[in-house]
C-alpha cells in the first residue's frame, strides 16, 4: 500500500507540482491550501508525511504544526520560502522534521 502524504501549500502551482512528482514516484497524495483545512486533514490520522507551508491563509504553517505536534508524531516536513536562520529555528524547534526552503530540488523532498 502507497504511502499517503499531505500536501499544505497555498501556491496551487508549487502544490500540484509537489503532488505530480509524489504520483509518479508511486506515493497517495491530497493537497489542501488553508491551514485550518490542512491540521483537520494532519490530524484525521490517515497520513503518513505532511508537507507543510508556512505562509497559509486562515493559520499559519508554525501554528498548525504546534497544535499537530499536541496531538500526533505525524512526520512533518516544512517547506517554506521563508529562509532565514531564526524561522528554520522556529520550525524545528515547533517540532519539524525537516526544514526545506524553497525554491528547491525535487531530490530534496523525495527520500532517497
């Protein structure tokens, strides 16, 4: 059985382009583009990585990976245009994963 990952992402281009590339290399991919949508999906329990923006409409991306965290030990990988030293801190220490900026490689994100 694929493993299913989640997709927060406001940009729809940088989302389904994530997703395409999760398809083809034969992952279950859902993207959502808010992150009050995107924490009901993380916590539904039905994932097994989410990749999480951190500029989202309606709670931000730090936000809805700290009521994650509260809840669920869901692998999160945040991937983010916003590249300085203290927001990767922030993130990680909110409990990433993982801090991606972007722009990025694909390679980047897919597990080796």
């Amino acid at each position: 059985m694929a493993q299913k990952i989640l997709i927060v992402e406001d940009e729809e281009k940088i989302a389904r382009f994530v997703e395409l590339e999760l398809l083809h290399e034969g992952y279950e991919a859902e993207k959502v583009f808010d992150g009050r949508t995107g924490l009901d999906k993380a916590l539904s329990g039905g994932f097994d990585l989410v990749v999480l923006d951190v500029m989202l409409p309606g709670l931000n991306g730090l936000e809805v990976l700290r009521r994650i965290r509260k809840e669920s030990d869901v692998p999160v990988i945040m991937l983010t245009a916003r590249d300085a030293v203290m927001d990767k801190v922030s993130g990680l220490d909110a409990g990433a994963d993982d801090y991606l900026t972007k722009p990025f490689a694909i390679e980047e994100l897919l597990p080796g």
